[in-house]
C-alpha cells in the first residue's frame, strides 16, 4: 500500500503520542516498567515472524457487491465518518473473502464530507445509512444496532481489513466455548506486527493493548484467552444482550472507553470476554482519530479514563496495579497456573492417551485454570497444536522455545502444578522441574503402568529378553513414582500394584475421560463389526492379528454377510494385508470415527495383553456401541461380564460371543445401555472432576 498523506500524519502523530505517553508512564508506573515497555515496543520482530496479509489494491472506485443474507447470522457494522479509502478497502476485503456464516453489513455515514456518500449507495448487497447530523463513534454504532437483524453484531472499524475466514472464527468462538459474551479479533498492524492479543485494564482504569509490536504467532498471543476487554476495532456480542446491557453506554460519548465499559458490563453479567487469534483484523491505528491524547477525539480517551473510573470504582479494585508486568496481567484471572508436558502434541484422533490428556487440559481450563502445554520435542503439529490453543491452552513449540531448559528457566517460577506425562519424559524433566519450579507441585501421569504392559507382553511372547527389559522399565518407573508429588494410574488395579511395590508414594487414579456422545442407531440400523487402535502400539497389532486369523474365520462361517471394519493410525504391512482377506477392510487413520460408532453393530477389543484402561472400550460405550473384549482388554473398568460387556480369551469363545451377541437384540440393548451408564460413571469428565480438583488445583499458593 503506497503511503499518502493520512498515513503520514499518522506516523507524526503517533512519534509525539509514544514520547507524551512515556513521559506519563514513568510519573504513573515508575521507570522499570516504563523501559520494558519501550524496550518491547522497540524490539525488532523478524520478517519470518510477522503474520502473511491479505491487502486490497488500490484503486478508483467501481461499483461491486458485498454478501448479503436474507436471515443473516451476524450484522456487520461499520461506522465510517470520511476516510472513504479505508472504508473502501474494509468492504473490498469483505467481498473478496466473504464468510461462510451469512451476513449484512450496515454501514453508519456519520456526516462524512468526502465521496462516502456518493459512491458507498453504489455497493450492491450493502446497507447503507446516513445520520442527518454528526454524532460521534457510539451514537453511529448504536445507531446501527438497531437497525441490525442479525443473532449477532459485529462491530467492525472502517479503518480495518479483515483478513480470510475472520468473522467465522469469531462466532465459532460463542459455539465452542459456552458462556461467551464478547470475542474480539486479533488486530494486527499492517506490517504484520501484532497490535492486540485482547487488553488488560489496570487497576488506576489504564489499558494496555497485550502483545503489542510482538509476532501474531508467539504461543502467549495464539491461544484462546480471557481478556479484560478487546478494543471496538472488531468484536462480536449476541444482538440481545447488546440490548439488554442498553448498547455502548452514552456518557463516552462521542468515543474512547466505551468498548471496555461493554467488556466489563459483559462480565458484570455473568458472561466472559474472550480473545480469538483465529479472527485477524488488520488495523489501522489512530487513522480517524489520531494518537495525540492532548488535542481532537483522542482527548477524550483521557476524559474517559476518569469516567469509567468512577463507574467501575468496584471492579477496578479487583484488577492488578499499573507496574503489574503484563504477562501476569493477562493470565491473572486464572487460579491455578498448570504446565502439561507430554512426549508430543496430543493428537485425539489417533490415540486414546491423547485424547484422555486433551479431555483432561480441557476439564482444567473449565476449573479456571490457566493452562500451559509444552511438548518435549518442542514441535508444531499443525492442526492438533490449533485445536490445544483453541481450547484455551497456552501452547509452546519452536523457535519460540528454543530449548526446554531455556524455557524452563525463563518460566517456571509460573507454575503452581507440573503435570507430566510418561516415565521417559520424566526422567528426563524431573531434575530442570525441581531446579527451575521448585515451588510447584510435580504430578507423574504414568498414562499406563508401562513396566506392566511390557512384562506381560514378554508372557505372552514367551521371551526372556523382553521381560529383563521390563524389568529394567519397572525400576526406572518405581524410581520416578517415589520422587515424584503425586503419582496418577488409570485403574485401580495399578493402584493396588502400587501400593504394594511403592507402598510410601501418593498414588491417584484418574482413568480415561470420555464426552458421553449417547445412544447411536438402533439395533436393526447397524451392521458390522469394527476395531480402533493406533498400531504404534503393538500389544494393538497382536489384537488384530490374533482376531483375524484365528476368530474371524468361525464368526465368517456363520456370518458370510458380516464385514470387520479396521480402523487405526500408522498401519504395519501385515495389518494392511489382512484387507486381502475376504470381508475385512482396513481403513487406516479416519479422523471422524462417528459414523462407525453409531453404524457398526459390535465393537471389538481383543487385546491379550497391555495395561491401563482401553480408550476404544470407553470410546464404543460412550456411543451406545456394546463391546467384546478379553478379560484383559477390560482389567480396571468396573464391568461386569454379560451385564456391560462380554468376554472371551479363546478364539472359540471370543467367536461365540460375538455371533450371540450380533443377532439377539435384547442383550445388545442390555449392553448398549449399561455401557453408557459405566462411562457416566467412572469415565466421564464429571466423574474426575473432583480427583482434578483435589490432585492438581487444591493446593499450594494462592493467588491474590
């Protein structure tokens, strides 16, 4: 974008308003933190790390369309006063990249004098509104709202450009989290820096835009977060409860403040203000107003503090002081500060471990605790990273976290729990936790008793090298259970191990947590048999070996009709070849097993050896689906065979009961019911509320 006259200015104004807004900040904060800020300011951002933009080119006005709905989802308002450029630009990116969700879009002429009003009745599809006299940024914005149809409004500067998939992102927010009042876009500057990641309010009524000058992407401004307030630039409320809160309040008029007074009014009310760093909004800063506090609109910013000051005095009181670093600022609501580490990212698609630890950060997140997420091999992993930081969890990966003792060292004093998952990621994290964090709790989350799973494969393999190794495992793993705070098992099986070969360590059970999906199809709407498993996982691999070719072949002889469906990540050439076999097929990985677990008749867990507790047994039952098993497969899962389950070791009796089980409908609805009641039960979120609560928050410093 070539730079005319308007950005010039705004470069002019903005270098008098940054020394004149230094100046207070060393009377008002002191000169420590008056210098990280600068010196955060000042610091350079690497090319690499600043975000890609999508910015119209410029051109002569010609007429085009915006999206348009007739029951839209959202109305977009744009209040514009001159500075038709920028409102150009606003819509051409709009039009260029418009919303899946459907749309109107007001815009609010606040008297403009330039060729606003000309040109914008041009645009096809755009509601365009022209106030008969000036009134000011609340007065246009209210102004809007009422003409608005839309569930939700969406505010939106005129001096911004949304970038790709925007405003979806931001309704996507109201959906995946319950309890959003408010969500504001990350605004970012036209330079690719980050502008706001949300904003912290202080204690003396002083904002501050958090993340500012800093790269979009940086873990601490790229998750999901509850923010004090997100500036009007662009943020989305539901229409009726702008109303009901009686819209942007008046006594800011005509601008500045008023944005922050709707977040707080928002909470007030029982809702949250969230971040979402999905939804990037390019803004242009101060175009309209400028960024001088002592001369035009911007003087009433300084009004304003003092305005809102008297209104929320309670509030106010609540939030943290001025020199509050704005890292702490901006996590300060939580109560607990919780640092998960695991081998990688977990991927809930693939494993039922993943899925139970991404269950469980979500379970802590609802506690109100702040999240911190830090895979060992520090990487990203693409979509199951986004999902994490979706979720609300603060998620590391490089080149931000160079090294994880460099980013121990910098962050540990954070936290008040460390949850780690795996004894060889433990080993190898124990020492830096104790150095670097020795004020937090160290939680070891075996996933499952590993030594276990390893001897009792070596039984079943007959082989003496493998039971020496898991000999050599159970010491390493009893090691770390003894140093360690707390030690969590799946079962109370390995609880009952434990307290026999660890007797003085504290050892908690926190099983598998399941999202009860609830009853599928009925009986006569299914057909087939399936298994899930990721084959990284051998004691997996053995399973469907075993029930391929020793079991199928009796259930084929007296059910030709019936399929094995086999569905599992990573899949070793011999499983792969097993879909040459008549009536089986191999899917490999599906990323959405619902169509399975609702249209698959049986489910199947053959497993002759492992430990733990099978997520694919806890999976089908959450969805209505009964399950047959080996007594191993359900060790630790309070079943009870030919209640919930049935069971079988040999491939005679494995075969029999899934034909008994496959044709009488009664017992299938039997299972079906009792299944789900035991995920209720035992493997539900609920159900490990309180042992969450207990092990991992209720305890050590309280935060003020």
């Amino acid at each position: 974008m070539v730079m005319g006259w308007t950005e010039l200015r705004f470069m002019i104004d903005r270098s008098a308003g940054l020394l004149r807004r230094g100046l207070t900040s060393v009377r008002t904060r002191g000169l420590g933190p008056t210098w990280r800020r600068v010196t955060q300011q000042l610091r350079p951002v690497p090319a690499a790390a600043r975000a890609s933009l999508y910015l119209p080119p410029r051109h002569a006005f010609q007429p085009f369309a915006v999206p348009y709905a007739d029951a839209p989802r959202a109305s977009i308002v744009v209040p514009v006063y001159n500075q038709f450029a920028h409102t150009l630009a606003c819509l051409q990116a709009i039009a260029t990249h418009p919303p899946v969700a459907g749309v109107e879009i007001i815009v609010v002429d606040d008297g403009s004098s330039d060729e606003t009003a000309a040109c914008l009745p041009q645009v096809g599809g755009l509601h365009f509104h022209r106030r008969i006299e000036n009134g000011g940024f609340i007065a246009a914005c209210n102004d809007g709202a009422s003409r608005a149809r839309g569930e939700f409004l969406v505010f939106l500067n005129n001096d911004t450009i949304p970038q790709p998939g925007w405003l979806d992102a931001l309704l996507d927010t109201f959906d995946a989290h319950p309890g959003t009042g408010l969500a504001g876009a990350q605004l970012i500057y036209p330079d690719g820096r980050l502008q706001e990641a949300g904003g912290i309010v202080f204690s003396d009524a002083g904002g501050w835009n958090y993340g500012r000058f800093e790269s979009p992407d940086d873990p601490r401004y790229a998750y999901v977060r509850e923010a004090d307030y997100c500036s009007g630039a662009a943020i989305t409320i539901a229409r009726t409860l702008f109303e009901s809160l009686g819209g942007f309040d008046r006594r800011y008029a005509p601008a500045y403040y008023e944005d922050t007074d709707l977040a707080f009014a928002v909470r007030n009310a029982g809702l949250r203000v969230l971040y979402q760093p999905a939804s990037r909004v390019v803004h242009l800063e101060g175009v309209t107003s400028g960024t001088d506090l002592t001369q035009g609109p911007k003087a009433y910013q300084v009004r304003n503090q003092q305005v809102f000051a008297q209104k929320w005095h309670d509030a106010l009181a609540l939030q943290p002081p001025p020199a509050t670093r704005a890292d702490e600022a901006a996590t300060s609501r939580a109560q607990r500060t919780v640092l998960v580490i695991d081998s990688a990212t977990p991927r809930p698609d693939f494993d039922s471990a993943s899925l139970r630890l991404a269950n469980l950060m979500r379970l802590l997140r609802d506690e109100g605790a702040h999240v911190v997420f830090v895979p060992a091999d520090l990487g990203h992993a693409g979509n199951a990273t986004c999902a994490l930081q979706q979720a609300g969890v603060e998620t590391w990966y490089t080149p931000y976290a160079p090294s994880v003792p460099a980013w121990l060292r910098e962050h540990g004093p954070r936290f008040d729990t460390v949850l780690v998952c795996r004894h060889y990621v433990l080993r190898e994290m124990l020492p830096l936790l104790r150095r670097h964090a020795p004020q937090a709790r160290i939680v070891f989350d075996t996933v499952d008793l590993h030594y276990l799973r390893e001897r009792r494969a070596a039984e079943v393999a007959g082989n003496a090298a493998m039971l020496r190794s898991a000999g050599r495992t159970r010491e390493l793993e009893l090691d770390l259970i003894r140093r360690s705070d707390v030690t969590l098992v799946v079962s109370d099986v390995e609880r009952t191990l434990l307290a026999s070969e660890a007797p003085d360590a504290d050892v908690q059970v926190l099983s598998n947590l399941h999202r009860v999906a609830g009853r599928g199809r009925e009986f006569n709407e299914r057909a087939d048999l399936v298994f899930v498993g990721g084959f990284r996982h051998p004691p997996n691999v053995d399973a469907v070996m075993w029930f391929a070719q020793e079991v199928f072949p009796l259930v084929r002889e007296r059910l030709p009709q019936v399929r094995f469906h086999c569905i599992g990540a990573d899949t070793p050439a011999q499983i792969a070849a097993l879909g040459k076999l008549p009536g089986i097929t191999v899917h490999g990985h599906v990323p959405d097993l619902d169509p399975y677990m609702d249209g698959a008749r049986v489910a199947l867990a053959p497993l002759r050896y492992g430990a733990g507790v099978k997520g694919k047994v806890n999976l089908s039952m959450a969805h209505g689906q009964p399950v047959v098993a080996t007594a191993c497969a359900v060790e630790g899962m309070h079943l009870h065979a030919g209640e919930d389950v049935l069971v079988a070791d040999d491939a005679a009796g494995f075969a029999a009961a899934v034909m008994r089980l496959y044709r009488d409908e009664v017992l299938w609805q039997k299972l079906a019911r009792n299944g789900l009641a035991n995920v209720e039960r035992h493997f539900s979120l609920e159900a490990a509320r309180e042992t969450v609560r207990r092990v991992l928050l209720d305890h050590g410093r309280v935060r003020s």
